[in-house]
C-alpha cells in the first residue's frame, strides 16, 4: 500500500504538466502540498523534521538559483557588451544550420560542461546560447537536456561514482566494470541520442531535414562516444565526459566548417581579417572560467582544498542537516569568476550592467518559484527516513516496490529506477545514493551480475535527468521559457523511455 501512495505526488505532478498541461508554477506547489500531507499524515514525519527539510531545501535552493543566475548573468553581460557578436561570427565560420548547432553546443559544449561542472549547469549555459543562435526556446532547451543525458554518469569529474557509489563496499574491478558497461551502453545509444536531438530540431522544417542530416548526427555521435569509452575503460570515471565533449566539439566543428558529411551544405560565414583577435578577447571571461573549473576538479591538492571550504547549519532539534555550502567548489563561483573578468575586461558601465541584471531577473523570476517548491518536495523526501512510523523513506519504498513488483524481471526497470532517482531529485549522484544499495542487493538475490546491475543504474541517472522539473526549470529558466515545462517533457521522456527500456532488454538477453 505504502508504495502506490508514495507515487501519488509523482503522478499528480506528471499528470498536471502533461496530459492537462498546467505550468509548472501551479503544479509544483500542489506535488510539495501532497508531499508533505503524506509525509505528515502516513509517514508520521514530525514538525521539525520538516523545517528541517525546508533548510535543506533552502541551501540547495541558494546554490542552484546562483548557479543559473551568475550563468545567466555572464551571458547577458557579455550580449549587452556587443561581445557575443564576435563569437557569433565565430560560429558562423562553422555553420548557420540549426542541425549543426544542436550537435556542436547541444552535444558537443554540454557534454564538456557536465563534465567539468555538473550541477545542471550545462543545459543552463548551452539552452540560452541555443536560443541565441535562432532555435526556438522549447527546442533549445529540449536538444540541450537530451544532449546532456550520455554525459552525466561521469559529470563533475566523476562524482556520481566516486561519491554515489562510494558507500556500497565494492571492489575496484567490480566500479571499473561497472563504469565501462555504462559507458558502452551509452556509446551505442549516443547514435539514438544525436538522432532524436536533430527529430527535435526539424520537426517544424521542410521535409527531408531530418533524414539527409542523420549521417552527420551518427557520426557527431561517435565523435563524443569512441573517446568517451576509451578513457573510461583506461582511466575511470573522472574524465570519460571532459575528454569526449571536447573531443566532440574539435571534430563536429572542423568537419562542419569542411561540409563533410553535409549534403547541400549552407555556406559558412568568411572568417574577417583581425576577427579572430576579437573572438578571442570575447571567450577570456569563458576560458578563466573553464581553466579554474578544470584545474578544480583535476588537481587533488587544490580539489580538497576547495572541497573543505564548508558553509553548513550543522543540525536543527537533533535533525542532522545533509545539505552545506561549498562556495569555492560549486560551479556558482566559477561562473563568478567569469563576470568579474568580464566587468574588469569589457569595461562595463552601471547602465549595461542594470540592463543585464534587469534580462536576467524577467527570466528567473518564473523559474525561481517553481525551483523553490521542488526542491522543497526533494529534501522532503531524503529526510523522510526520520519517522514514527518505523518506515523507509519515500525514495526506498518506491525503489522497494519496483523490485518487488518484478522480481526476476527487475532488470526491464532496473535503468527506471535510476531515472526515477533523478526525475525526484535532479541529481545522478543522489539517484546513486539513494538506489543504489537497491540495484546491489537486488542483483546479489537475482544473481546477476553486479556491474550489469550498477551500470543500469547509472544509465538511468543520466537520463533521468532529462526530465527532472528542476533541471527543466532551470533550463527554462535561462532560456526564457516560460510556464512550458509540460512541453519540454512530452519532448525528453521519449528519449529516456528508449533507451531505459532498450538497456534492459540487452542486459536481460546479454
């Protein structure tokens, strides 16, 4: 019983932005509402278990909204400047064609981003571009979510598995295992992955867009995917996704500018003498930002040193509070970092600074609410595990139920329950933590291999993100797409079905 009440809030959510089509700021409050009632009325959660969860939630609300804001901020700045003119014609001596841009930023740069920064930040930063470069805001953050799903299992160098898989007790070989059958899979779904990403692209264009840009889709596919496998077979997770998304961009970008694979080719933009001076005076704010973010996540010494700078309210009434402030390791400081170099480069006076502050705000102030209860309803559901009523938390029961529901079937779902993860908390890491003790015990009963098991795991991370509200919303958000989030749904959850269920089915019949 306990299992399909905790689904409730999921489908009322769901069932609001889809098939009814209500904006998210109406249907996160009332997912929070049900969620508490629950929590409250069956859990038996206490009072200040729940105040303890909305300081919780209020951390991780500070981070996130800083996160898109300062990211927001930085590209706005760099607009009102008249700097993004200059990468503009950049990117015009690559391609003008949507199709292109969708593999080059949303495939190639988000890739990159996930790797070094996590956090949501890629889609923030690429779904605006996006939009920049003439895609629609709906497409934009559409290609930008679906783009990022193959990178996530390694994002932020690595710490779904180094921090989400680090408390089950496992053996290096088993994690190495595990690490390059996720990777494998994700290689060869890469191909479906950058084929939808273009359907999405061309679903309003002239016919026959779609099917004579599917060679130059498969092969950006596998511009990020061979290095992808190949580092996280030989090095590990820390790097699969930095080295592919740059790689990804090197080779779609040459290739584009080359019209290789481009059958009636647009013509690209003839580079202007003294541009490429220009070019690189825009990308400095984005280079010192992409170095120090590097340098962070690479270098031990200087990561640990990072890592120990730790904002935290420590505990509330004897609820131990799971959230803290990292300032100096979040991707918040870094796109800081990048405004103030461009302030102090560009020369930037009060009046253009207010005119992107003012941009930024009209686009946040949507999004900012429907963050807010979210991830209220998130931190909720982690600390519901402290209760009277001497039950598991919400996320345990419904990962309980699934596997109990399938029994020897489990591992169709087994990927699923890494979506679920992700949809309810916007984070593989945490999906990891939370099923992933779930995906081992089920294995050891089933006797399937636990790599197999793991790596449906972390498949399914990474596409759960796709249709995480709060990813979405903060995509949204940066995009200035507004009360649309049921849209951007209906678009991603076709891609996170696939390849959930086609990762099953291989394992199954491996």
């Amino acid at each position: 019983m306990h299992f399909w009440i905790t689904l409730v809030p999921f489908v009322a959510l769901f069932a609001l932005l889809v098939p009814l089509r209500r904006p998210a700021y109406e249907a996160a409050p009332i997912a929070y509402l049900s969620t508490l009632v629950i929590a409250v009325a069956i859990w038996q959660v206490s009072g200040t278990v729940v105040a303890a969860s909305l300081l919780d939630a209020l951390v991780v609300f500070v981070e996130v909204l800083l996160i898109v804001a300062l990211a927001l901020l930085v590209l706005n700045v760099t607009i009102e400047t008249g700097q993004m003119d200059a990468i503009r014609s950049l990117i015009g001596t690559v391609s003008r064609d949507q199709r292109v841009l969708a593999m080059l930023l949303g495939w190639g740069l988000v890739g990159f981003i996930e790797g070094i920064a996590g956090f949501g930040t890629p889609a923030v930063l690429a779904a605006p571009l996006l939009v920049y470069f003439g895609m629609r805001p709906l497409k934009a953050v559409a290609v930008a979510l679906i783009g990022n799903s193959t990178a996530v299992p390694f994002g932020a160098a690595g710490t779904p598995v180094i921090i989400g898989l680090a408390g089950l007790g496992l053996d290096e070989e088993t994690v190495s295992e595990a690490v390059f059958l996720a990777a494998a899979l994700h290689g060869v779904f890469a191909l479906f992955i950058t084929t939808f990403m273009v359907y999405v692209v061309t679903l309003d264009q002239e016919k026959g867009r779609f099917r004579t840009f599917l060679p130059f889709a498969l092969f950006s596919a596998l511009a990020f995917s061979i290095p992808y496998l190949l580092v996280a077979g030989w090095v590990g997770p820390e790097l699969p996704s930095i080295v592919g998304g740059a790689s990804a961009m090197v080779i779609i970008a040459y290739a584009a500018h080359r019209g290789f694979l481009l059958p009636a080719h647009e013509s690209a933009d003839a580079a202007e003498r003294g541009s490429l001076g220009r070019v690189a005076y825009a990308f400095v704010p984005f280079a010192v930002m992409v170095i120090a973010l590097i340098l962070s996540r690479t270098v031990m010494p200087l990561r640990e040193m990072l890592e120990s700078v730790s904002l935290s309210l420590g505990t509330f009434r004897g609820v131990e509070l799971s959230q803290a402030l990292t300032p100096l390791y979040t991707p918040y400081f870094y796109f800081g970092l990048a405004l103030i170099t461009a302030l102090l480069l560009f020369n930037v006076k009060r009046q253009t600074l207010g005119k992107a502050a003012a941009s930024t705000w009209r686009k946040l102030r949507v999004a900012a609410v429907v963050l807010l209860f979210i991830i209220a309803m998130t931190q909720l559901l982690l600390l519901s595990g402290n209760n009277a009523a001497g039950l598991p938390s919400m996320p345990e029961v419904l990962g309980q139920g699934l596997a109990a529901t399938f029994d020897d079937t489990f591992v169709l779902v087994s990927a699923f329950v890494g979506a679920l993860g992700s949809f309810m908390t916007g984070s593989a890491t945490v999906s990891n933590l939370l099923f992933g003790g779930l995906q081992l015990d089920t294995a050891k009963a089933l006797t399937m291999a636990i790599p197999s098991m793991l790596a449906l795991q972390l498949v399914g991370a990474g596409m759960g993100n796709m249709i995480s509200l709060q990813n979405i919303a903060m995509a949204a958000g940066a995009a200035g797409l507004e009360a649309r989030e049921g849209q951007v749904i209906r678009e991603t959850i076709i891609p996170m079905i696939v390849v959930c269920l086609a990762a099953g089915l291989l394992l199954l019949f491996w």
